[in-house]
C-alpha cells in the first residue's frame, strides 16, 4: 500500500509516502534559489516522496526562531519558491508549505530591531533554545528570550499574516498550506493552559485556547479554500517545555472534530518519540481515527517500511511521512521498495551551510546494489 497511488478528498498522489517538514536553514537572505530547488526536486518523482511538505517557513519577519530560514512573506520570496515548485511539480510529486511562527521559542536577536518575541503569555522557554546570535555576536544555540504576550489586537494581526502567506503560497505555485501547530511552537503554545495563562477569549477553556489556531484554519481557507489548508499537530508531545495537562485528549478530540467539520486537506501528526519525548499513547490513532473519520491522517515520526504498512492496512493513517531519511537518501521510496539499504545523514551537515550535506547525497542505482 506504502508505494500505490493515492486518492482521497483533495489529494491525488502516485504514492503514499510524505517528505516530512525540516529545517535546513540554507538561505541567509530568507530567499529561496536554485539549490533549494535542486533539494526538492532531488526527493521527488517516482523515487521520491508523493508529496513533500517544506521545511518551515516564517509567515512575518517576528516569526522566526532559527537564522537563515526562508519566508513567504514579500515578493521576492515568493519568486524564490516559484523555482522549487515548479521542480517538483515536473518530477510528478505534489508540494504543501509549512508555515511557522515560533513564537517564544526564539530570541532576541531573531527579531526586528532586537525586539522580544511574542507568546500567548510572557513565560519563558527558559531551557530552550533558539539559533541566533550570542554576545560573541556569532551564531550559536542561544537561550530563548522571555517573550511578551501578545495583545488580542496583536493576535488578529497573527493570524492575518498566516492568510497572507497561504495566499502567497499558492501565488508560488504550491498545492496547499500546512500550518505548523506542533512541536511547541506559537499554535500549540496557545493550545497547552501551562504556558496559555491568558484570562481573555484566548485563554482558559478547551475552545478558547483552541480558537487562535481555528482563527488561523479559517484565515487560510477564506483565502485559499479548504482543500488546501492543512495543519500539524503534536498531541502528547512535550517539546520546548511543553508539560502534559489534564485535558489533552479532549483538546484533540474537539480540534478533530472542529476541522473534520471544515473539511481541511488533512491533518498531520507527530509521534515525539523518535525525538526524545513523549509517545503518542496506545490507542490515540485509532481515537482519531473515530474523530475524524473521514479526514486525510498523516504520521511521522519514528516510521520504517513494515510499520507504515501495518498503520495503512489497519486504517489508522492514510499517508507515512519520513524525515530525517530523506536526508541523506533523496531516491528513499526505491530504496524502501526494493529493501535497500539506506544511508545514515550526517547530523553535523544538517543546518546552515551549502550544498555539502543537502544536495550532494547520490541515489543508488539497482547496479550499485547489486
């Protein structure tokens, strides 16, 4: 099943398997250029992955956490990712982007004019790191600035700009938008009530810390429609300091259903495990599942051949997404197919730097095998 066509919804793919988001940070100027779309294009096609969702992109200049990321934000960006979309669209693959807004998992020195970053409340990330400047003025891992919260007013300008850049998305020539809601990142941060201490109509109960993301779904699709709209979600997981709380299954359950009523492209989950969190607990999948039983489910994280197959054939997920392999293995869909073996990456070569590490991994050949 991993390696058939797929049809469901707004999504026709010529296989199952999905290029997970990752940061590469290759881009000082926030441009993308040819070697992005050389990357892309690289992990496409029949050897490739059927669809590929984009590292994370910042929606505005405060939104970034990391140095050298791409943006969809201004024209010149938009430009950029022209190259890459075009690239994969003639491999054959289909192409989402992830748009990210950190929110206080960042630091000063991310952000115009040395500004704080801006959380739901002003609670510090204070064992995070972010990549940005230390007092050395060199770039390095630097502890997260403690962010302001930001005001009602300020949260709708938030989510016109995660409209804004799905308009620019599709401006570019991509299929649709994944909003990253994961990995303790701006969404989330308002989803979890440890770090969401807000008293307003962002704060408190499930559905008020649910609706800054629903307001961002929505943006989205009056911008650009339903079947384009997706989201990434990390149920369980605890990245950048954020704890479990008592009502997590209700959270997702609520979101699951909110967005099965607006019929997004699909939604995405994370099992944090393979990163050195939290699992997603026995039974979860098959709970979504019932939540959102007509919707597209994706899984990453941690994933080989043989359990993919089994999540697809027991009906839990429609579509397995691989990260890191793809890295180092930009053919992994043939070398999954054919029980190749699949080359570790080398982790030291995985952000900043050039081509070295990103688009001189080679793909196998059925000769070099044998």
């Amino acid at each position: 099943m991993l390696f058939d066509e797929f049809n469901k919804g707004s999504l026709s793919l010529i296989n199952r398997v999905v290029m997970a988001p990752m940061t590469r940070a290759r881009n000082p100027n926030g441009i993308p250029n040819s070697m992005n779309a050389q990357y892309y294009g690289q992990r496409s096609g029949e050897n490739g992955a059927g669809l590929i969702v984009t590292e994370g992109i910042s929606i505005s200049p405060t939104a970034a956490g990391v140095l050298h990321i791409n943006g969809l934000f201004s024209n010149e960006q938009v430009e950029g990712w022209k190259l890459v979309t075009k690239t994969v669209h003639e491999a054959g693959s289909k192409v989402f982007a992830q748009l990210w807004h950190v929110g206080r998992v960042s630091h000063f020195t991310n952000q115009p004019n040395g500004a704080a970053p801006v959380a739901p409340s002003d609670i510090r990330a204070s064992n995070s790191y972010a990549w940005g400047y230390d007092d050395n003025g060199k770039e390095n891992f630097v502890i997260c600035s403690k962010p302001r919260a930001l005001s009602a007013f300020e949260i709708k300008d938030v989510v016109r700009d995660f409209a804004i850049a799905a308009s620019n998305a599709i401006k570019a020539g991509f299929d649709g938008v994944e909003l990253h809601g994961a990995n303790g990142y701006l969404i989330e941060q308002f989803l979890n009530p440890a770090v969401n201490t807000r008293s307003d109509e962002y704060g408190g109960s499930i559905e008020n810390r649910c609706r800054f993301l629903l307001e961002a779904i929505d943006a989205c699709i009056a911008e650009i429609g339903a079947a384009r709209v997706a989201i990434r979600l990390t149920p369980y997981g605890g990245l950048h300091e954020l704890p479990h709380y008592p009502e997590i299954e209700q959270t997702y359950q609520y979101l699951a259903t909110e967005l099965s009523h607006r019929q997004i492209a699909y939604i995405h989950i994370m099992d944090q495990k393979s990163r050195g969190s939290f699992a997603l607990p026995e039974g979860f999948l098959s709970r979504l599942r019932s939540w959102y039983e007509s919707g597209v489910i994706i899984l990453a994280g941690g994933l080989d051949k043989q359990k993919a197959e089994n999540l697809l054939k027991e009906g839990l997920i429609d579509l397995a997404a691989f990260g890191e392999p793809f890295i180092a293995n930009p053919d992994l869909v043939v070398r999954l197919k054919n029980d190749w073996p699949v080359t570790p990456a080398d982790r030291s070569l995985h952000y900043g730097g050039g081509a070295r590490g990103y688009t001189d991994y080679t793909a196998l050949t059925e000769k070099a095998v044998v």
